[in-house]
C-alpha cells in the first residue's frame, strides 16, 4: 500500500468533522472520502503505470535506420520500471513480486541489487 493511502485510511473520524454535512452519518461520509480517496489514489498509479509504457514504447515507433538506441539501457530501463512496479503491486513484498513476474526469488533480489533498487 502505498503512503497516501496509508495517510487516507489512517484519517481519523474528528478531524474530518468539519466537513459541510449532507445530511449523512459523520462515519459515512468518512467512509466515502476514503472510497474516493482511494479511488483517485489508484487511477492516478495506473496512469502513472500507463505513462511508462508509453514513453518506452515511443522509442521504439522512433526507431530508424538512422538512428542508435542502446539496446542493454532499454533493457535495462524496462527491467526497473517492470520490477518497480511489481514491487508497488506486491506491497514490497519480493517473493510475492517475484511470482508475478515468473521469476525466482533469488533472480529478483539479484536484479534489484544490481539496478541498486535498494
């Protein structure tokens, strides 16, 4: 889970108390600000995610003859935001991230050392 929403969920109920009332329970409209919260939380990771994989791509609809692309840094690059990413899903948890990404445990931690993910 990431920082924000740890700080969401962890809002307690009075200081959210003075919020303009909607003629609901104070604990119910807590929870919708948490749900919303949450909500926008996560679309703006997935658009983030999104956004990666666009960048990565456009190197390669760039690609010409003319051109020189490093192909061990794309890898490279590819690699930390995958890794990165599987990490964020799994909570940090490597094995967990590891499983997702078809890898041993062992390979992981491995690669993340040697990115310097650490």
């Amino acid at each position: 889970m990431s920082t924000a929403k740890a700080v969401i969920e962890s809002l307690p109920t009075p200081q959210l108390r003075g919020l303009p009332s909607r003629k609901a329970a104070t604990t119910e409209r807590v929870s919708k600000i948490r749900d919303l919260a949450t909500a926008l939380l996560d679309e703006a990771e997935s658009l983030e995610h999104d956004n990666g994989l666009a960048e990565m791509s456009s190197t390669f609809e760039n690609l010409s003859l003319k051109s020189r692309v490093d192909f061990f840094e794309e890898v490279r690059r590819f690699e930390i935001k995958l890794i990165g990413r599987a990490l964020e899903l799994s909570g940090g948890n490597q094995a967990r991230a590891a499983r997702l990404l078809g890898l041993g445990t062992t390979t992981l931690n491995y690669k993340i050392k040697a990115y310097q993910m650490v």
